[in-house]
C-alpha cells in the first residue's frame, strides 16, 4: 500500500496537490500520471493494486480497497469507503460515510453517474440465513440513479443470482433493498421502502413514505403504492395500492398521465378495469372468464394486453396472487350513495 506520506510527498514533489496521481502498478513498481483535474488528500488510504481514472478526487480519510476500479471524474467525499471487487461507472460521486461494496468473494458494479449518498451502504453481504460464508454474491446498479442518505442496498443471498437495480431510479433517505431483489427503471421511493428479499419493481413506480414490501412479490409498472403500506401480494400494472394490508383502490391515473399515455389509452384502460374489478352484471362471470373477455375485446390494445398479463402472471405457482380490490357499488335504486364493497381475490 501506498502511505498517506508517500503520497504527500509524491504531490509536493510533482507540485500537483490539486491534480490526480494516476497509477498503474507494474509488478512492486508504481506509475504514477498526473492529470489537470482531481486530487488526492494525503490521508486518503489508497492500495497500490487499485485503479483509478482520469480526473478522480479522493478526500480525506477516504480508503480505497486493492481490487477497486474507479472510472474517469469519480468524486470521494470526506471518510467515504470503497471496497473489494467494486468496480464504479464514470462521473459517480461517493458521499461523506458512504460505504460502497465488501471485502467478501462476488462483485459489486455501479454504473456511471450515480449518487451514493451520506452514509448509505452499498453492496455489503446480505441478511439472509440462506447466505454461505465464501460464496460469491453480487449486486448491479445501472446509470443515473440518486441513492440518498442511510439507505441500504445489500447483494445476492447466492451465487447463482444477482440483486439488480437498473437506471434513473430516486432511492430517498433510509430505504432497504434486501439481497436478490429486482428493480427496474425510472422507480421513485420515497423514505423508508423496505424491500424484502426477492421482491420484483418493474418500471415507473413510485412509494410513498414508510412501505413495506413482503419477500418474493411484484409490482408492476406504473403503479402507485400509497404511505404507510404494507404489500404482502403483487401489486399489478397500473394500480394503486394502499393500507395494511394494501388493497387496490384504482388506477394510477396521473401517473399514467405524467409518463406519456394518451388520453385514448388511459380511457381503455379504465374500461378494461371496470371490467375486470368493478362489473354490475351478474352474469359476467368468473374473475377468469372476465379477463379473457376483455383480452379478447381489447387485444389489439398493447397496454391492456400488458395489464391482464400482468395479473394472469401474478397467479402462476410461484407467485403470491394480487391485492384483494376494493370498489364502490350500487346495491339498488333505493341506496342512491354508493358503499364500499370488498371482492378479494386471494390465491389458494
């Protein structure tokens, strides 16, 4: 390892205390680059065996591990940590006490321009008793996301999965996403989601404060779970959730607004909806014969083929079923205000 002194002295000599020492180590012999941006305070702790690319800053009391690769224009704040096999993208900036992957066999791999905020710990071993000291566990994050304070994102339970967070996601303060999750794309949760173990978010979600999330359920797309929930089944495209234990209560209809749909699709969304959740005719059949009613109706329609499918899947062997649904309905003329009905749809 290369000691703080060394360094210090390296800077003085080159007169480079505000640019970057470059080093590739060749063997016991260290090459070291100076570029025009970056620098390294000199009580960073930095192994020889490390990588770093152009324009890196590194602040004080910083420590980077012997198998980190750091990419172009990186930012370490002040006491911020990156360890063992952690690879990080260009352009990704690792703030005051964050602590980024683990001195454990596996890999972590953050992608460009990302935020790991104050504190937050980022691809550390995972709580999960399945877990076998020595096995290779590993966790994936895409470009572009904001992963803000005391948040906790943890690695696979196995080797022969990954945790995978994708790209443009908000991970607010104090959120947890357990080992082997899923997450997709352009997500916003809000303080304090908690994501158990093997749970999938699909793309353009958004939690409210305080949700929890039962281990191995989906949610889909687009949909909205209100604060305070707990989810202990999938919750299906396009919906919103909420309570304890969450319930549909519609869809999520300015968020489908705000993220492109047509006024025409939002409008066979909420036919096929009333459809398959909210139908007055008492001949309209099973739960199963109406969402093949309304396949068969509106099949040229992409979006409600995707929501259908997205429940139909919600009911395969290895899955949880959805939220039971709550809908407001008429009993008779003379009960002019609707009442709310509860129609659960439970897996067996």
């Amino acid at each position: 390892m290369i000691s703080s002194r060394t360094l210090q002295h390296l800077s003085i000599l080159s007169g480079a205390s505000s640019q970057l020492l470059f080093r590739r180590v060749y063997g016991d012999i260290a090459e070291v680059g100076r570029e025009e941006t970056g620098s390294i305070h000199p009580t960073a702790l930095i192994h020889h065996h490390a990588i770093l690319g152009k324009g890196v800053s590194v602040g004080p009391f910083c420590t980077v591990g012997s198998a980190v690769k750091i990419g172009n224009a990186c930012q370490l704040h002040a006491g911020s940590h990156v360890m063992g096999n952690t690879e990080l993208g260009n352009n990704c900036s690792v703030l005051s006490g964050a602590i980024v992957g683990a001195d454990l066999p596996g890999q972590t791999i953050i992608g460009c321009n990302n935020v790991i905020g104050y504190h937050a710990v980022v691809g550390v071993k995972c709580q999960d008793l399945k877990y076998k000291v020595g096995d290779e566990c590993f966790l994936v994050v895409g470009d572009n996301n904001d992963i803000r304070e005391f948040t906790s994102i943890h690695r696979s339970s196995k080797s022969r999965d990954t945790t995978v967070i994708g790209d443009g996601n908000l991970i607010m303060g104090s959120c947890h996403i357990a080992h082997d999750c899923k997450v997709g794309n352009n997500n916003i949760f809000a303080n304090n989601t908690l994501l158990a173990g093997h749970v999938v978010i699909e793309d353009c979600s958004h939690t409210a404060g305080a949700v929890v999330v039962h281990q191995f359920c989906h949610i889909g797309s687009y949909s909205f779970i209100g604060g305070g929930s707990v989810i202990s089944q999938d919750v299906p495209k396009y919906m919103m959730v909420s309570g304890d234990r969450a319930e549909i209560r519609g869809l999520n209809l300015e968020g489908l607004r705000r993220n492109g749909f047509s006024s025409e699709e939002v409008q066979t969304i909420r036919k096929a909806y009333r459809k398959i959740f909210m139908s007055s005719d008492t001949a309209a059949g099973s739960f199963e014969e109406r969402l093949s009613e309304v396949n068969t109706e509106l099949f040229g329609v992409s979006a409600v083929c995707s929501m259908v499918k997205s429940i139909r899947d919600s009911f395969t062997e290895s899955r949880r079923g959805i939220c039971k649904f709550r809908h407001f309905c008429s009993i008779d003329s003379s009960f002019p205000i609707s009442f709310l009905c509860l129609a659960g749809q439970f897996k067996p």
